[in-house]
C-alpha cells in the first residue's frame, strides 16, 4: 500500500507554505487561495486552509520514509535549517527496534509532528549520489496518523475495505496497519503521541491510497465515522 497523498487542515497557511517550501525545500505544485499541494518524493502533502481549524487547532502526525543510510545527515540537516527537533529523552534519534528503524520527530509551525524515518528492512543501503542529506532523500509520505475511539473496530473496517493488514502488532490503543511504504496508524484518542504531551485528536484528513499490487487508487475520508458510511 502506497500514500499517494494526504490532504490535511490548517488555519495558518502563511506559516505552512514557508516551511516546508522554505525551510524543508519541497517543491510547491499546485497553490491556490484554499490551499497547497507539495512534492513529498513519490507522494504528495496538500494543507487545506480552513478558518474554523483556529479553535481547534488541527494536529496531525505523519511521516516520511527517507535514504536508509542516511538519518545522522538527516538531523544535521534539518538542525541547519533550524527546524524544530523533538529531542526525546535527551536523543536526536529514536531507535525503534520493534519496526527496525531510526527516526528523528519534528514539529511544523501549526504544532503537526512530522517524522523523518530511516527503515532497514528490504531498503536499498546506499548512500546515493551524494554523502549529505537533501531533499531527494525524501522517498515518499509513508505514515499517516488516525485518531479514533475504538483502535480494534477501526482495524476491522480498514482491513475489510480497504485490504490494510496489521503490520508488527497490534494493542488495544494502537495499532499500524499496512506496510513499509504506506501505513495508516490507529491511534486511540487515550493516548499520547511518542514523545509528546498530546493526545491524539480527531481532526479531518483525506487519503489518497494505491495498492501496490494492482496500482489502482482508493479514496478515504476520515474522520473514522466516515469510512463507516456506505
């Protein structure tokens, strides 16, 4: 399963559009007053603008896979451009041993936490054309967060319909569903985000998935009271 693109909510454009055209660097393609779409890789990020998500402050959670072999550089990099680095218990880098992978946490100027993740298992171990970290090492979205009240409910609907196997494992508060290069992760709205005091919340997103088998896209608007609707 692939994320072609995720379409998101914020009241704070300005501060969007700068970001991550600015400070991340990734192209801009298509920008209109409602919003704007950039280039993640193989993927793309769309923010929407939406005056009524002041009060509620839309936070979401997603990430991008990067060059395996190339997290350090990574860090650097974004410390250069002076993004702000979720430092957890005093490191930089996370190492996830359950997922086989290293990860450095973010934030945006709207308080989204974006992850930069280096995945081991089955990536290509070379460093590229260049030693250094840049844009180009941005391979796609590969993680999008899904606040919902019932994780093991949720699993079951975007199993049936949608063909998303559980990936690792499953608790009965989260649970990632799909694979190295599209996850969708069900998070309960009891619980915080790694390394975060915030807990998931229910705000709107919409998907853009495609199978990686049949290369056919599918659409999924969320929130989770959504997907439900025939």
């Amino acid at each position: 399963m692939k994320i072609q693109e995720i379409r998101l909510h914020t009241s704070d454009l300005q501060n969007i559009k700068r970001f991550y055209s600015q400070v991340l660097g990734l192209p801009i393609m298509h920008e209109h007053g409602g919003g704007i779409t950039f280039q993640a890789g193989a993927s793309q990020l769309t923010f929407v603008h939406n005056n009524e998500a002041e009060a509620g402050r839309p936070f979401y959670h997603f990430a991008f896979n990067i060059t395996e072999s190339k997290i350090e550089q990574c860090v650097e990099w974004l410390k250069r451009k002076q993004a702000a680095i979720n430092c957890i218990e005093g490191k930089d880098i996370q190492h996830l041993s359950h997922w086989n992978a290293h990860a450095v946490y973010l934030y945006d100027p709207a308080g989204n936490l974006i992850e930069f993740i280096a995945r081991h298992n089955g990536q290509d171990r070379e460093a590229g054309e260049s030693a250094s970290f840049g844009v180009p090492d941005i391979q796609c979205i590969s993680e999008i967060g899904l606040p919902v009240e019932d994780v093991p409910e949720a699993a079951a609907v975007l199993k049936e319909r949608y063909g998303a196997d559980v990936y690792i494992a499953a608790y009965p508060l989260f649970a990632p569903l799909g694979n190295e290069e599209g996850l969708l992760i069900l998070c309960s709205t009891q619980r915080k985000w790694f390394g975060t005091d915030k807990y998931a919340a229910i705000h709107p997103i919409e998907i853009v998935l495609r199978d990686s088998v049949r290369d056919d896209a599918q659409f999924l608007q969320y929130p989770y009271r959504m997907i439900r609707q025939d």
